[in-house]
C-alpha cells in the first residue's frame, strides 16, 4: 500500500478505486449479515482526494441504500492531511457523514497536520493511535501514547492502537484504557470467506 496508494493517487485513480472499495466492502457486510452473523462493522480508508469528492457523502448513501446496509455498519478512516486543505469545509463533510450514520476514524494520528485545538471541533468518533508510536520502545513515545488516550478520554472518543505485535504492547495499551486493537499480534490480514470462521474462535 505504500508504494500503490501514493502512484493511485498521482494518477487520479484512486477515485474509481476508492468507490469500488467502498461498494465491496459494503455487498461484503451485507452478505455477512444475510448469513446470520453477528453484527460486523467495516471500515474503509478514504484518501484525501477521495474526500474532498463534491459528491462523496452522496456516492456512499446511495451504495448504502443499494446494497440495504444499515449506514452504522460502515466506518471511514481519514489521515490528518484532509485538514491540510479547508478546514471548514472539512467540519462539513464530517458533520454529513455523521448526519448520515456513519462512524469516523481518524486514522495515524500523530503523523500529520492537524492541530489539537481541530479536535475539539471534529465531529469524529474515533483516534487510531498511529503504529510509529505503538511499536516503538523509547519511553517518550510510550508518553505520548498515554498522552493520546488521556486525551481521547476527555473528548469521549475511542481510541484505537494499531500495529499491535506483541503481548507485552498490547497489555500496556490495554492497561492505559485503549478500547480496541489491531495487528498482527491478533491476526495477519484474511481473505473475506475466512474471517466468520476467525470470528467464531475468536468469541471461544
């Protein structure tokens, strides 16, 4: 993704990319649910170019209402860069996504632009702990990730850790208050069909 999602995005294809993204995964949590599983949210990485799309909230409620999956069941994920346009205009967006439903994640917090006086203001729901700090054993980027979940903690917003590879990370993180988790130290990335199974052991 490091090498792919920059050139898509150079070439502009990023946007026809990112909506056939967004309606897999969509069918994908639908098909999910037609099965009888339990409720399984599913987040998508929107770009920046993506976002600022003058149509973008309308492009996924019609893939929502398309394909009949409850708004709640769709998460977005957002970098700090998308503040690096209008930040006004950025608030609108984010309020018509919320508007419509649908969760939002700021994701890699801690690498980009945005200010914490944005926080405040963002109608978000989520802070993705960014993996730089996470993996890291300096004690000053440890700091920082208590720093984030005490701050996430009085703004009311769930804090997520990404990048989590060993037991000894992810029970620090679990003893400062993160509420959820993700890497490699749960699961390396499956293919779709596997992951009811993945699930099932996993409620075991």
């Amino acid at each position: 993704p490091a090498e792919f999602i920059p050139l898509a995005e150079e070439t502009a294809l990023i946007i026809p990319i990112g909506r056939w993204v967004i309606e897999e995964a969509c069918r994908q949590a639908k098909l999910w649910q037609d099965e009888g599983q339990p409720p399984i949210p599913i987040a998508v990485n929107v770009s920046v170019i993506q976002f600022h799309q003058h149509d973008l909230v309308e492009q996924i409620r019609k893939i929502l209402e398309d394909v009949n999956l409850p708004p709640e069941r769709l998460g977005i994920e957002i970098t700090e860069s998308v503040f690096a346009e209008d930040i006004e205009q950025t608030i609108d967006i984010l309020n018509a996504f919320k508007n419509l439903g649908v969760e939002i994640a700021l994701d890699d917090f801690g690498t980009g632009y945005s200010s914490l006086s944005y926080l405040t203001k963002l109608p978000i729901d989520k802070l993705k702990i960014d993996q730089a700090f996470v993996r890291s054993t300096e004690r000053d980027n440890w700091s920082i990730v208590r720093a984030v979940v005490q701050l996430s903690r009085s703004l009311g917003l769930k804090i997520v850790a990404e990048g989590v590879e060993t037991k000894e990370q992810w029970k620090f993180l679990k003893d400062h208050g993160c509420d959820e988790y993700q890497g490699y130290f749960f699961s390396k990335p499956v293919a779709a069909e596997f992951i009811p199974a993945l699930l099932t052991s996993t409620l075991k």
